[in-house]
C-alpha cells in the first residue's frame, strides 16, 4: 500500500507543478527551478523589484508568498555599497526577511494603500519599509464623507429605489455608498420631513436649527428626527 502512495505522489507532482509543497514554498521552488535553467537568471527574491544591481525577469505569483526572478543589471563593484544605494539595500536586505513587509519606498507615506513601518536613514536618500495600510470601516467612511457633503442623504450598503450613489467606499467587511434622491424621485414625503422638523423648530425654544446632516454638528445635539422616504431631518439644540 505504501508502494502505492508514493508512486502516486510522484505521479501527481509530475502533473501538477507544486503539488505536494506548502502553499509558502510553491512559489519560490518555482522561481529557483527556473531560474536553474535560464542563464540571464541570477537569484530569487521576495522584493518585487530584486533589489540594487538587479531587475525582474519573472514573476511568480500562485497560491502562497509571491516570488521573482532576477538579472543583474550591472556589475558588482564597491559603488553599489555608496551612500546613495546603502539605505535601499539595507531596507531590501531587510523586506526580504520580514512577513509583514511588501516593498521598499523612497517616499515616507508608501504611497495609497501602503504605510511605512520601519525607516532606514543612515547617509544618503532616505529608505522606507511599506506593508498594507489597515482598512478602515466603510460604514465610518462614508458617514464621515456624508456629513460634510450637502448632496448626500445617507449612507447605504444598498441606495435603494429612488436613490442613486454618489460615492462608493470599500473598506472592512461591505461596502457602503453614500446615497442622494435621485433628480426624478424627490418625493413629498422627502419634503415633509423637512417641512415638519422645521415646523416644528420653530415652535418650540427647545431647537435650534434642522439639519439632514447624519449628526448635529459639534456644539449642538440632536433632540428629535422626522424621517420619510429614507430621508430623515434631525432638529438640534445648541449647546450651552
């Protein structure tokens, strides 16, 4: 039986290239059987660019950690260890060997969707370590969005009839979109609600102004809301 398994693990790894390596090794096995059999081929490395000296060639990018063949793109002499390439290798040098590090910046943000986390500021230009900027909540996003555009009307996972997006944004878990009535479906439920907060403010010393912002805006809390057709309007109270 045992004869069995392994003629057909040597089978299925004839077949499917990977097949039988961890999902963290498929890629570079890959990289450094190709690299084996091509001349230009000098090393693989886990920064995308393969570091000073050097350019990609190859890509490789299945299941698990990606991995990239490289060339040399000049010869190896004492220039490349110069105070402008020394922080570049260092922060490479170090990206390889990091989980959380993807690539390596000369721009202290990283660029969008990146953040620095570890700088390398010895003489010369001024390196950065980047990985993926934390995702912030959608639903936050688009409020705070909408709390400071007079267009918008709420925030949705789903507009709705009637509604129509304004602006998407994707962040943990769903994606929200902040929503406005559409130029055809300005309902006179829409407008009542406004009519009836407002009415209502005005006889009363309790309000102070209505607003269809999502909150009151800073020095005022809500007291009351008046919605319809999805739209809601929020009498506030200035705050002593």
């Amino acid at each position: 039986m045992n004869g069995k398994i392994l003629v057909f693990s040597v089978l299925l790894a004839c077949i499917i290239p990977g097949a039988g390596l961890r999902a963290d090794e498929t890629n570079r096995e890959l990289c450094q059987t190709w690299c084996a059999t091509n001349d230009v081929c000098e090393k693989c490395s886990k920064v995308p660019t393969c570091g000073v000296s050097f350019s990609r060639l190859k890509a490789f990018t299945g299941i698990g950690e990606n991995w990239f063949a490289c060339k040399r793109t000049t010869s190896p002499s004492s220039d490349d260890s110069d105070d402008q390439n020394t922080n570049q290798t260092a922060c490479e040098s170090w990206c390889a060997s990091s989980l959380e590090c993807l690539k390596c910046s000369m721009d202290s943000t990283c660029g969008n969707g990146f953040v620095s986390f570890k700088g390398f500021e010895a003489e010369g230009q001024n390196w950065y370590a980047c990985k993926s900027a934390p995702r912030a909540d959608g639903r936050k996003l688009c409020e705070a969005w909408c709390a400071g555009n007079s267009e918008c009307s709420k925030c949705s996972a789903v507009c709705g009839s009637g509604f129509r997006r304004l602006k998407m944004f994707k962040g943990v878990g769903k994606i929200w979109s902040a929503c406005t009535p559409s130029s055809n479906s300005f309902s006179k439920k829409v407008v009542v609600s406004q009519r009836r907060c407002e009415t209502w403010c005005k006889s009363t010393k309790r309000c102070t102004m209505c607003t269809k912002a999502l909150k009151c805006e800073a020095g005022f809390k809500q007291i009351r809301s008046f919605s319809g057709n999805g739209m809601t309007w929020r009498a506030c109270l200035k705050v002593k």
